[in-house]
C-alpha cells in the first residue's frame, strides 16, 4: 500500500516541476536578452550579449533545460559566482585618489538572464497575492525612494496648509 506522505511527495514535486517550466520557457527567455548591456567590457569567458542575442533563437531550448535542472536542483554553476570587479567608475574628486572611484562587477550574461528571470516571476507573485504595501517604494517597479520622498513631501503640505489659519 502506499503511503499517504509519498503522494504528497511525488504531487508536490510535480507541481513544483511544472511550476519551473513555466517560469523558464523559451518565450520568456528570447525576451529577457533585450535586459543585457551591450556597451561593456566582459570577463574572457563570458558569453558576449550580441553574441547571446543573435543565436538567442538556436539556444533558448537548451537554455530553458538548464535553467530549470538549476532551479530544480538548487545549485548553480562555480563560474556563475565568481565575478571580475574592476575600479573604473570616477564618482567625482581627485582622478588621483582611489576611493574616488566605484567598483564594477562584471558577472557571467547568463547568470543575468537566470537571475532576472527568477526575479521577475518572483515580483509577479509578491505584486499578485499584495504581500508588498503600495508604500513599499525602493521594492515597486515605477517606484523609487524618490518617489516615496515625494509622496511623504506632498501629504506633509496637505498637513501644513490643513492646520493654517485662514
């Protein structure tokens, strides 16, 4: 006879099988190249983004093969955490003063393409089922801590000119 846990089990991993072929179809990431930046300088074994984007049609099969085993296993290729941090951003100052310049870490383009993926399906169920306030402004897509700062700035107007008199 067999175990009520054990269906459990097998449901739950189907369901979550499914779950990540529909967050890495071909579709979805033919799309997501169009997010790669085509004007920087990559790491030597990186793939190159003109180079992803024009053969995007060829690989996107296999891509969405290895993107679900990843998700499915939990584990991601060694080369995909290791990054190339370059100090070449000048922030403002002395040209000849390190801590004038910022940091860039240039990571693989198809760590971009999985982690943007993830994120964007992960978005679309916190924005779906609300779990994030309207309020939450740094987290929103369209939203930013200036527009928080705004929003904060308008209602304490409406607060100033509620309490003036006359």
């Amino acid at each position: 006879m067999v175990d009520f846990v054990e269906i459990c089990n097998v449901y739950v991993g189907k369901m979550i099988i499914k779950a990540v072929k529909r967050i890495f179809n071909s579709d979805k990431i033919c799309r997501s190249y169009s997010d790669l930046n085509f004007g920087v300088t990559f790491l030597e074994h990186s793939v190159v983004p003109r180079f992803l984007n024009c053969i995007k049609h060829e690989i996107n099969t296999p891509l969405a093969l290895l993107f679900q085993k990843i998700l499915y296993q939990g584990v991601v290729p060694r080369d995909w955490k290791e990054a190339n941090v370059l100090i070449s951003i000048h922030k403002g100052g002395h040209r000849n003063t390190a801590s004038n310049y910022r940091p860039v870490s240039l990571t693989s383009q198809l760590c971009k393409v999985f982690k943007a993926l993830v994120r964007d399906k992960v978005v679309h169920f916190v924005e779906k089922k609300k779990l994030i306030k309207d309020l939450r402004h740094g987290f929103r897509k369209g939203s930013s801590c200036l527009t928080n700062l705004l929003l904060f700035y308008t209602r304490f107007c409406v607060v100033l000119m509620k309490d003036r008199p006359g």
